[in-house]
C-alpha cells in the first residue's frame, strides 16, 4: 500500500530489499559458474587449475610411489602380476582423473543444477513477504506527532534488522559460488592423492566435499520454498484495541521470527549437506 507516511515508507523499503535478495538467490541458484559475472571469474580459476595440473601430476607420482612401498610387502611381491596390473590401473585412472578433473567436476554440477532445476520447477518463492497490510499502514498514519516518536523507534530498529538478514542470507549464497570456485581451482592436488591407495581417501573426501557445495543450492531452493509457503499469510495485526506502538512491535516482532527462519535454514544448509554425505 503506497503512503507519505516516512515510517511506512521506511518498513517498506527493507521489505524490499529483503524481496530483491530474496529473488537475487532464486537467480544465484540457476546461475552457473562459468557464466556468472561474465565468465571471468572462470577463466581465471580455468587457468589457475591448468597451471596446479603441473604441481598435480608430480604429486601423482610421489603419492604412487608411496602407495607402491606401503601395499607391497617387497620388490617381489610387485613382480606378481596381479599388483603389478592393480598398481598400473589406479596410476592411469588417477592421471585420467588429474588430466579430466575439470570436466569430472562440471558432470557433477550439472547433475546437481538437475536436481536444483526440477526442485524449483515444482516450487516458487512468489507469495512471500512483499509489503505492509493495510492494517498497519493506518494504524502508523493514524498516530500524533508525540505518538510517532516510540513507532518511530520500532520502526527503525525493525528496518535495520530486515535489512541486515537479507545481506547476511546472500551473503551464504554467494559464499557457496565462491566455494564452487576454490574447490575448481584446487582440484589437482587433491585428485592426485587417487593415485596411492593409502591416500586415496584424500581425493574421495574432496569430491564427496565438492558434490556438497553443489548439493547446498538445493538445500537452500527447499528453504526458500518452505518459507514462501511459510510466509503465504501475514503475521496477525492482533487485538485493534491495542495502541499503534503495541501493534507494529507485535507485527515487526512476528515479521522478524518469520525472516530469521529463512535466514537460518539458508545458513544451516552447509551442516545439512554434510549430515547427508556424511562429511
């Protein structure tokens, strides 16, 4: 409801900002590394990976090496050729998984963004929190000047933490795209260790670990799904009898306790991912 009113404007201006975050992660969730922000951001960690290849592949043949002294007994045991056939089989597979890395980690993403794609296929976020009822647009012009100084205060305390919810619950969704791009970057040295069986188990965590940050997105889709559908009916205006101040403070309060359990399942999703994959 549109109003002169500095104090309705002003509830109204957080709402929506937490409106134009809350779509700006709809949009951050189908977004795909490679083109976001341009793509530049991908050429550089494209190229940082290609040059970590080098480091990777010496790394393969120390981690080999260390896996060939630690499985086999003695020079004879390597002789047989059942160890022998073993031990040539997982140094190609790992150098295959050192040299394809990239193209392993876009396959996971991609059937990830699958599984984030039919969530919000099945889902929107439309019908959230979008502006102030009526209610209390006339309740807050209804008050006096002196009236208007405690509404004043709730009012602006109320904003402030609206506001603050929204850049923080980005904040975690921008966090998981820069995860996505560390992991890339990294991701031989890591995918070397498949290379020694005693250390193999470094380079399944780290997949396991990068198939969760994927898996994040649709935690975080579900959240928000949830909390549209949470969120469908505003928080009661309560007994009209009560004065104005009382009114908004129970309204904003109610309002808040709604936002925050967004903001905290958006925050939770990365402890939810690793109670999935066991992490």
């Amino acid at each position: 409801m549109e109003s002169d009113n500095w104090i309705v404007q002003n509830l109204n201006s957080a709402l929506e900002t937490w409106n134009d975050k809350l779509g700006e992660i709809w949009t951050l969730l189908t977004q795909n590394p490679e083109t976001f922000k341009g793509g530049e951001i991908w050429s550089v960690m494209t190229n940082i990976n290609g040059a970590l290849k080098a480091i990777g592949y010496a790394l393969l043949v120390l981690f080999f090496a260390v896996g060939i002294v630690k499985t086999c007994g003695s020079f004879t045991d390597m002789k047989k050729p059942e160890h022998a056939a073993k031990a040539f089989i997982r140094f190609a597979l790992a150098q295959g998984a050192v040299m394809y890395g990239m193209e392993l980690m876009n396959a996971i993403f991609s059937i990830v963004q699958g599984v984030i794609s039919k969530i919000m296929g099945n889902g929107s976020i439309n019908g959230g929190v979008s502006r102030l009822p009526a209610e209390i647009v006339g309740k807050i012009e209804s008050v006096g000047m002196l009236e208007s100084i405690p509404l004043w205060i709730v009012t602006l305390l109320g904003s402030l933490l609206i506001t603050v919810m929204s850049f923080i619950m980005i904040l975690s969704v921008y966090g998981r795209m820069f995860k996505l791009y560390m992991y890339t970057a990294i991701a031989p040295i890591p995918i070397s260790t498949f290379a020694g069986e005693p250390t193999q188990s470094v380079g399944k965590n780290f997949i396991r670990s990068y198939a969760g940050v994927c898996l994040e997105g649709a935690i975080i889709a579900l959240a928000c799904i949830i909390f549209a559908v949470f969120a469908a009916s505003p928080p009661a205006v309560g007994d009209t009898g009560l004065s104005a101040v009382t009114i908004v403070w129970n309204y904003i309060g109610e309002l808040i306790f709604n936002l925050l359990v967004l903001v905290g399942a958006v925050k939770a999703s990365d402890r939810i991912v690793k109670e999935i994959m066991g992490l």
